[in-house]
C-alpha cells in the first residue's frame, strides 16, 4: 500500500527567499508529492491503518490507491490515527534547535483530536525554545481544500513573506476556497457516524448520493442529496457555477476515489462550461478516503464564499 518511512521523510531543511522561519503542512491536505518538493515543504505525515498494519501517507509517491480502496470494497475497514506529542515533538523540535521559528498550516481542527497533542507540544516547546516563534493556522478544511490554502501560501512563503504577511494571505484565501464532494456508497459515512444505519440501507437501494461541503468552521455537512451520481456529478457543476470567482486565476482541484473515468467526465463538463482552466486531476489518499469510501468524487475552487 505505502511504504514505511520515518516521521522526518519529508522534512527539509531550506527555508523560503530571506524567510528565517520554516513552512510545514500534513498530509492531511493532500498535495502531490512532487509539488511538495517544489515547494519545500515540511510535511507531517498522519497515520492510517490497514489490516493491523500502520502506514504513513507519502503524498502518493509510492501509494497504491487501486490495492486500498480494492481491499475497501472487499470488505476492509481501515483506520487512522492521531498524532501522539511525541510525534509532533520529532518534527518540530530539530527545526527550533537550529535557530528557525515554525508555521504550520494545518488541516481542519473540527476534524480530529490530534491538534490537541500538537498545542501540548507547541507550549513546552516554547518554554525550552523561548526566543522561537510557533505559529499555526488553521485552514478549516481537509483533503484539497487545506491543500490549496496550502498551496497559495507557501507560494506567498516562497516570495519571502513574513509570518504576519503569511496570516494576512492565508485568512483571505481561507475564506474563498471552497470544496465540495459526492460519495457514492453511503456505508463509509455511516461506520463514520454520519448517517443512520436506515438512511444507509435506503440510500444505497435508492441510489442517493449525498453532496457534502466543508463549512466555514471547518465541518462537513450534508447539503444536498440527489439519486443517482451523474445527477451528482451535475450538482458539484452548479456549485461551481454559482459560488465560482476568478476560477482563471486560481487552480480548480478534483480528487476522486478510484472513480477516474467519472473524474475525466466531470472536467470535461467543466472545460464545456468555462473553456480552458488550470485543473488538477488526482486520487484521494488513504487516510481520507478511509472515510469516503471508494467512488468519492470533490471539487476544491476559488469562491466568492467557503
């Protein structure tokens, strides 16, 4: 599935032009592992568990999506994981001895209780580091969505922001990326307690495919259903047509769970409503598509509102 490498596999050690501070992520936001690199990223990689077996994801440089999501639908039933303290203590504290403060841009903080072993962390590590600056921020999304937060931030960090140029930006990118998804199979949603077990049943005999959207706290809620995922895919259209800015100033994101054929129609339905864009096609990793469940498809966009 993945390969096993150390908490520090994707930990660097340059810093942004005239930056004295470094940038990190987690793999919770989804960016491809060769635009990391790009980047210079640090990345804190978040666990996820397969057949008692635990992984840590590798922004898909060596993930096999089709063997995950396989093993899902014959049945498997993989978990994640929170961060413990000493995790988030191997990342940080190297980058605070050397004399680098850290900004972290993390996924949404309503999504999971690692944040809180992160904050631990983050208070004892101030109290031995004093002179070093800590700072996070929150992007009140997850998958693409914190990714393209991400993104545009750290190419703001890669221009020689400084952390309060940094908060500034991020705050308003923030507030105008948007993401929305379709799941195809509701029983992933209800092992995550987010339908009944009735809703289940009727909704995979109906054909319901329920459309989810990140809010502005960072939740995901349920937003609309419709039966049948071409009706679906049709309704992340008209979310995007409705809420859409500047979609040709900003990359426009789809993420699909092992459902690539449906990913291709629905750019195609894009570029036959809005002409050439810069769009992003790939897979969703394992530790949210352990959530999703196969056949998940989302769209992450500029927007006049999350």
């Amino acid at each position: 599935m993945n390969r096993e490498d150390g908490p520090r596999a994707f930990l660097k050690h340059k810093t942004g032009e005239n930056n004295m501070y470094q940038l990190f992520c987690d793999s919770n936001c989804e960016l491809w592992h060769t635009t990391v690199k790009e980047l210079g990223l640090n990345v804190i990689r978040m666990p996820y568990i397969v057949d008692d077996k635990e992984y840590l994801y590798d922004m898909g440089e060596s993930t096999d999506f089709k063997a995950f999501f396989d093993n899902m639908r014959a049945g498997g039933v993989p978990k994640t994981a929170a961060l413990n303290e000493y995790a988030y203590t191997e990342y940080f504290e190297p980058v605070l001895a050397r004399g680098e403060d850290i900004y972290y841009i993390t996924f949404s903080h309503q999504m999971s209780g690692t944040f809180n072993a992160m904050k631990n962390v983050i208070a004892q590590l101030k109290e031995k580091y004093p002179e070093r600056e800590i700072r996070f921020k929150d992007s009140k999304s997850i998958c693409m969505g914190s990714g393209m937060v991400t993104y545009y931030g750290a190419l703001k960090y890669k221009e020689g922001a400084t952390m309060d140029e940094l908060d500034s930006y991020l705050d308003d990118m923030i507030a105008h990326t948007t993401m929305y998804f379709a799941v195809n199979d509701l029983t992933y949603l209800y092992r995550g307690g987010r339908v009944s077990g009735i809703s289940k049943v009727v909704g995979n005999l109906l054909g319901i495919k329920p459309i989810l959207y990140v809010n502005e706290d960072g939740k995901i809620v349920n937003v609309n259903k419709v039966k049948g995922f071409r009706k679906a895919l049709a309704t992340l259209l008209d979310y995007l047509k409705k809420k859409g800015i500047e979609l040709d100033k900003y990359k426009l994101y789809v993420l699909h769970a092992d459902c690539e054929d449906e990913a291709n129609t629905f750019v195609n339905n894009v570029k036959a409503a809005f002409g050439e864009l810069d769009i992003t096609v790939q897979p969703i990793g394992p530790v949210i598509g352990a959530h999703c469940g196969p056949g998940t498809l989302g769209i992450i966009f500029h927007a006049k509102e999350k």
